[in-house]
C-alpha cells in the first residue's frame, strides 16, 4: 500500500470519526473515491445517501429502527400474505365469493396476488442474471434471513411463488391429431443451467436477497413498482454492503441496501415513470439534455453522432459524492464521448455504436477528471 493510499485512508478516517461529520469535506474526499479498506466506502455511501445522519451518536438507535421496520415490511407483505395464500381454499366450504380467484373486482385479494406475481416474475428474470460477469450474486449469503427462512413458519415464499407461478404459466396447446403439448416460458428462453439454479432449502443466494428488496420496493411503491434496471442500480449497492470487511454491518445489508436504494430512488424515479419520458424529469428530456450539453461543449461532435449510447456508469463514489449528482452524471456521458472524439469523428454509425458499446477508455479517473473540466467550465 502506497503512502498516498494510506494518506488518503487516515483523512477519511479523521473526518468519519467526528461526533458531526463534516459533509462537504466528506463530499470532497470521496468524489476522488473513496478506498475500500476498513469498510470505508460502506460507512461513506450510507451518509453520502442520508441513510446515516451527520450525528455519530444517532447512528445506533436509528440503525436499529429502520433495521426493524424493513423486518415489518417482510412479515406484512412477504410472510403474512404467503400464509394467507397457503390457507386459502383449505377448506372448501369457507371459499366465498370475495376469496375467489375468478372475483373480477381489481381489489380483491386474489387480484392483488396475481398482480404482484406479474412484478415478482419480472423481478425473478432481472435478477438470477444480474452481473453475470461475476459468481457473487450465485453464491450463498452467509446471511439468510432467518424470518424468511424459520422452519415454523410455513407460508409460500417468493421462492415457492416463482417456481408455482412458472408451472402454473404452462401453455397447452392441442395439435390436430389430438396430442397435447406443454410448453413453458423459461424453457422457450433457453437459459443456460447456471441462470436459473435455486440453493436447497435453508440457504439463499445474493440474487434472492435482492429479489426481495426489489419486490417490496414495488410493494411500497405500486406508481412505479418495478422496471427493468432498477436491479443494475440495487445490484452495486448490495455488493458493496454485502462485501463489507465487518461482519456486524454484513449481517444488516439486506436492510440497509433498501433504504439506501430507497432514498436514491426518490431521485431518480421519474427517470422511470414512462408517462414522464417527455416532461422535464423523464428520461427522453435528460437524453435531449445530454445532446444539448455535448452541442455546447463539442459541435462538432454533436453534429456527427445519431445517437447517444449512456449505460449505467458504475462511478458511485463521485457521483454519491456530488450534490447534484445527476446533473453531473450528463457530464460524465458528455465526457466519454469527448475523450473518444476522434475516433468518433472517423467512424461511422455502426462503428461508434460498437466503439460505445465496448468503451476503449478503462481510465475511469480519467473520464472522471474530464467530467469535472466541464463542470468548472460552465
């Protein structure tokens, strides 16, 4: 470890051990990125998205609260509505009208359960592939959660759900010699074998824990629910506080991840409400907003691009760390383009959509410092 690195750990450590932490110098620090030892960047990602106050001495009760009101949220819509379904039609003198599944009113509860089955799936597809470059998301928790897991508990799972749902989902199709054909949906996808393997019973995978995160989200959240890539924004955080070197912190990350995707969700989630694409705050006006800031900046540029390829950029520390983080994210876009402006400028459009597809620059303080010259510029 380099003096500088370990320069650099010791000024975190110093602003992180206040009794109030000094936001702005945290904020500077951190938008340089913030090192990975000692669970810096797990402490400073939970302050920098106000799941920690700047007061030190409100972090225990506060933890403990929100810690246990995740657990509420688990038993409301997770283990209570699981035992109410494994109950229902037991008896079949108790079935009425209201219970039934073929009760046409939107708000009964059947309705609602298949309602939410179409999120959980769409969930369930998102997450058992998510950052396939990597096995973490595969592997076990060391950190089941055990109210989901408690054997006395019997009560259909969001496991059970998906696997019942899926069945369920078969279509039969008769050919004309009277023969019926069963086919599936997973199965017309042809996912390879690692996709779709389930642990045995009494463990879960990381992408089991984050199923359950995104589905209460969407619970909680029925304007939005669930759109697709919302798993590749919870995807990182959940890594981060799931890889934290204390294991006290490991064992609440589930927790932790929700509110933390949480509140960065009440930044962004218009970006996800397709009714907003075209308003100020949807999607389709941030995308003409990068066009328009690259027009400023570049126009040349501007003038030979069709159209602006922006993934998610995994630079969290920077981004977490500036207060208007995602005006800066349009810099950030802005700035890869420019960095690769010649290359640009020689291609054409099939040739920049692959050079942006599969971006040359690994550099990312690089594309991070450029970011930051447009900034200052403006």
């Amino acid at each position: 470890m380099s003096s500088l690195h370990k320069s650099r750990i010791a000024d975190f450590q110093d602003v992180l051990k206040e009794p109030v932490i000094a936001l702005e110098k945290l904020r500077e620090l951190s938008f340089s990125g913030i090192p990975c030892e000692g669970g810096l960047r797990c402490l400073c990602w939970k302050i920098l998205l106000n799941y920690l106050p700047l007061e030190r001495a409100s972090w225990t009760s506060i933890l403990a609260k929100q810690r246990e009101l995740y657990s509420q949220f688990l038993r409301e819509m997770i283990i209570q509505p699981g035992i109410a379904k494994a109950n229902m039609g037991v008896s079949r003198e108790d079935v009425t009208f209201e219970d039934h599944p073929l009760n046409p009113n939107p708000d009964s509860r059947w309705n609602t359960y298949f309602r939410d089955n179409e999120v959980l799936l769409q969930i369930d597809k998102d997450v058992r592939r998510l950052c396939p470059d990597i096995s973490f998301f595969q592997r076990a928790t060391e950190y089941p959660c055990l109210l989901i897991l408690d054997p006395q508990n019997e009560f259909e799972t969001l496991r059970k759900r998906v696997e019942q749902t899926t069945l369920k989902s078969q279509t039969v199709a008769r050919n004309r010699s009277g023969v019926t054909n069963m086919s599936s949906p997973q199965k017309n996808s042809a996912p390879s074998m690692n996709e779709y393997v389930v642990l045995p019973n009494g463990c879960e995978a990381h992408w089991e824990v984050v199923e359950r995160i995104l589905f209460i989200y969407a619970k909680l959240n029925p304007g939005i629910a669930y759109v697709q890539g919302m798993n590749e924004i919870v995807g990182p955080l959940y890594y981060t506080f799931a890889t934290d070197p204390n294991s006290e912190w490991r064992e609440h990350a589930e927790a932790d991840t929700f509110f933390c995707f949480t509140n960065l969700m009440a930044e962004i989630r218009d970006n996800f409400i397709k009714s907003l694409d075209d308003s100020q705050c949807g999607i389709t006006y941030k995308m003409e907003k990068v066009y328009s800031t690259l027009k400023d900046k570049d126009v040349e540029l501007y003038l030979k691009l069709e159209f602006v390829l922006p993934d998610v950029i995994r630079i969290w520390d920077s981004l977490f760390a500036d207060s208007s983080r995602f005006d800066f994210l349009l810099l950030v876009c802005c700035a890869m383009l420019i960095l690769i402006r010649e290359q640009l400028l020689e291609g054409d459009f099939t040739v920049n959509m692959r050079l942006l597809q599969d971006y040359p620059i690994t550099d990312v303080c690089q594309v991070l410092q450029k970011a930051k010259e447009l900034q200052d510029s403006q």
